[in-house]
C-alpha cells in the first residue's frame, strides 16, 4: 500500500512549499487509495515552539488536508525519542559513529580554511582517530556529537564510489561520495537530527515515497548511507521543484504572504488556495485549470510535476480566487464570509460591524460584491452600506456632465424613487432610473453616476440599482437628499 507524509519541523508558520508538499503527498496518497501520515519534527529544541505546530495543523485543516495517521492528534519525534536511540544503539554496536568533540567555532575555522585552499568544504574526520585517553579527557569537557563513518558504511555496504538513486521525477540523480563528509547523527544535546529520526520513523512508519522539496536532495544522499548503515531498505524518493518568485529569485520565507496564514488572513479561499498549490509545479494532461480538491485526487500524478522551478505568480493565484468566488453561490459566501470574521477576530482580535448586521442583508450584500471581488476581504468595502463617510461634492458631477445636469438628475431621481410603489427589485428599480433619464432628456451619466455616488460615497462601487435594492427605500432617499444639500452648498 502506497504511504506518503508530511514532516514538517514545526519553526515557524506553515509556509506555502510545505503546504504544497502536504498536498501533493496527499494527493498521491488520496489516488492511490492509500494513507497519509502527519509527523511533526520538532527534534531542533531551540527553533521548534508549539504555537507554530498548532499553525501548521489548522492551516492544513484549513484546506481540507487530512491525515490518515495518527487517528488523533500527531507523530512527534520528541516523543520518539528512545525509537531512535535503539537504532542509534545498532549503528554504535556496529561502529559506524563515532563521537566527534569539535566546536562550532572550531569547525567554522576548519571550513574556512577548506574554501581558501579551493576545496569543498566538509568535516575533515579530525576526532574520527582519537585514542581512548583523548576522548575520556575530551568527555569531561562537553558532550560529544556523534559522527557517521562514511567510509566505513561504504565499505559495509559494498557501494560504489559514486552513488546513484532514480527520482520518480528527476530521473538520476549522482553524488560521489567523496563529497559526503563525516555527518552529525546525533547532536551534542544527545537529540537526534532530523534526517536520522526521519529514515527511522519512514522505516516504522512503512512509508513507500517520499514527496519532499528538492532542497532535500542532499540529504537524501546521507539517508541513502544511513539506511545502508541500517541494513534497510530505503523508500522511492520524488524531489519537487522549489518555488521561485517572479523574477526566479527563491521564494523567502520572510518576505510576507509567504505563510498559508497570511492568504488566510487576506480571505482567499481555501478552495482558491489548493487549486492555485496544485498548479505550483503540476499540470493535469488536458491542462484544465479550475480544479477541485475532489478532481485533483482523481487526477494528481506525479508524471505532471514539471522539473524546473515553479513561480509563485500571484496574478494567477487572484485569478483562481476570483474563480472560486464566483463559483460559489451567495448564501455559501455568507458562511465563509462569517467564519473568516470569527477567525479574524479570533486570531488578530479585529471585531467587524458585519458580525452584528442581520443575516438577509449580508446576504444581498455578498450577491452585490460577489462579482467584483477576489477574495473575502473585498467584501469589507461594503462598509458604506452601513456607514456612510464623507466624500468630497466634486465627485457627485460626473467628467462628462455638469453642475445643473446633475441636481437635475438628482433631483428627478429623488422624485421618482418617492413616487415608486411596486416591487423592490434591482431591474425594477433600474427601469425607474432609465425613466428619469428619458424623460429628462438627460444622459445616463447625468443620472446614473451621481445617484450612485450619494448612494455609496465612492468613485467605484456596484450600480445604483443594486446599491437601493440593499439600502431599501427609506435609507435611499434619505441619502439622494443629502447630496442634493451638498450640491446647493
Ligand atoms: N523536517 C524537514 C523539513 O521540515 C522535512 C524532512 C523530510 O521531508 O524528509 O524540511
């Protein structure tokens, strides 16, 4: 059964390349009718912080990414910690680590010194011969990290000079293993690193493919020794390209609306929000582009995934957000509408006058917005239906009309939206709004505009018909009269 995972480290927000990686190893997962495992490591204890494993999981929620195992809850490596250990043991019993005494400062020297001399700069193997009394006196001193003895794995495992694995969508990819030094295993603070736990916890864990970034590719090659050291064998691995932005540059983790909270923040969609990740490096076959969560598992593979970097193209990320906003109908855009207040207020204690308006109003609100907006955040405009601010005379006058065009306009309109009697319906209306500029023998920008502009404050907003249709008769007429005041001033 196919197996696939996600194992972020949980040290900071959930960045939009780890939720592509989620949703790509669901995906694969989700198709091949098999299981996705949730494993948060959290073995670096100076950068890992609950808060940021608490974001990442609601924001994989958030977007419909369910993880098969653990039932409930998570994996934590912190909480695996005596797993490692055996294997650990194993590798010591074995001798292929030894403990490595060296400073951060001292390796940095060593480094340095490799680059002046124009080498590749990797551990030297410095504590690789100590003698026993060295490293008894070195152990009172500080704790030891522990090293994997790379030539000695090689020559356990009969492997060739140059190390070779097939990426399910890179092909070949080689590594002489002269390039590999001496790796840290296990850390001076006795924690293991990531990639050690993570070899034995996808071994445990039965896990068939790894779908990872492909700034994982190095540490593929030391998994790839460390599983050898193991005697086990290792799953297939598929290396995603990284995500660049416009200008191909690498996409920064501190550059804003890098984090899956942050377009939650600015109210995309999370139906927007997966469509738009799933075009992030992979095309379906008939390069189709407005897809569901549902059709992408029908149809994810990784045959898709294209080898070069894929750029972060926030134009196209709009335009699928715009997509899904008009693809759902306006009283399911009221509920997410609601639910993103909450969360905003929830999680960035902002409180809004549309959590405390009636429920019908929203309603014709959102079906007014709904076709010029992109995300829920556009929504927030509305604000003038309720809370009218000041907006300067001049906008009253449209560019091709005049002063006395438009009181007559204004003035004609009021009269006529008094004297309507029948149905309260925005074609209804707007034949009113056609009889005034006929019957005055005005244009329609004699018209149209200026009762739109009392009627909303703004130089853009929906048609005047739509914005009487929700302010209702009385509040409509209160604000003609008001720019007809403004007007004479
Ligand atoms: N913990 C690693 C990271 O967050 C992922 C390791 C992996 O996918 O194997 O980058």
């Amino acid at each position: 059964m196919v197996k696939t995972r996600l194992a972020p480290s949980p040290t900071g927000k959930l960045h939009i390349g780890t939720a592509r990686t989620a949703l790509f190893n669901f995906l694969f997962a989700q198709k091949n009718k098999g299981k996705f495992i949730l494993r948060i490591e959290d073995t670096d204890l100076d950068r890992s912080r609950p808060e940021f494993e608490k974001d990442i999981l609601e924001g994989l929620k958030w977007l419909g990414i369910e993880w098969d195992e653990p039932k409930s809850g998570v994996y934590r490596q912190s909480q695996r910690l005596d797993l490692y250990q055996q294997f650990f043991a194993q590798l010591k019993k074995e001798g292929l680590v030894y403990e490595c005494f060296c400073t951060p400062k001292e390796l940095e020297k060593e480094r340095e010194e490799m680059r002046k001399a124009g080498l590749l700069p990797r551990y030297s193997g410095r504590c690789k011969g100590l003698g026993e009394d060295e490293k008894k006196k070195m152990r009172k001193k500080r704790q030891p990290a522990w090293r994997l003895d790379v030539e000695k794995v090689v020559e356990k495992g009969g492997l060739p000079e140059v190390l070779v694995f097939n990426d399910l969508i890179r092909g070949e990819i080689k590594k002489n293993v002269k390039e590999i030094g001496d790796f840290v295993v296990v850390k001076s603070d006795q924690m293991p690193v990531f990639f050690f736990a993570g070899v034995v916890d996808d071994y445990l864990m039965k896990i068939t493919h790894v779908i990872r970034g492909e700034d994982h590719i190095t540490n593929t090659f030391s998994q790839l020794l460390l599983y050898k050291a193991l005697s086990i064998s290792p799953p297939q691995f598929a290396h995603i390209p990284l995500i660049l932005e416009k200008d191909r540059s690498k996409m920064s983790k501190r550059r804003g609306g890098s984090q899956v909270f942050d377009l939650r923040q600015k109210g995309y969609l999370p139906q927007a929000v997966v469509n738009f990740l799933a075009l992030l490096g992979w095309s379906p076959k008939d390069d189709s582009e407005f897809l569901s969560l549902e059709e992408l598992k029908q149809r994810f593979d990784l045959k898709g995934i294209k080898k070069g970097g894929s750029i972060f193209d926030r134009e196209k990320l709009d335009y699928l957000a715009g997509l899904w906003i008009r693809h759902f109908k306006p009283q399911r855009l009221v509920e997410f509408f609601l639910e993103w207040l909450e969360w905003r207020s929830k999680n960035l204690g902002e409180d809004s006058l549309f959590l405390s308006i009636d429920r019908g109003q929203l309603l014709k609100i959102i079906s007014i917005f709904q076709t010029r907006s992109v995300v829920l955040e556009d929504f927030l405009q509305a604000e003038y239906i309720f809370k009218m601010s000041d907006y300067p005379r001049e906008l009253l006058i449209f560019k091709r009309s005049d002063l006395d065009k438009t009181k007559k306009g204004l003035e004609n309109s009021l009269k006529a939206i008094k004297n309507y009697q029948s149905a309260w319906q925005i074609e209804k209306i707007k034949e009113v709004l056609v009889g005034v500029v006929e019957k005055s023998g005005l244009n329609n920008g004699d018209v149209f505009w200026p009762v739109r502009v009392a009627l909303s404050g703004q130089s853009g907003s929906p048609s005047p018909q739509e914005l009487m249709w929700v302010l209702g008769k009385k509040e409509s007429l209160k604000r003609l009269k008001k720019a007809l005041e403004k007007l004479s001033s």
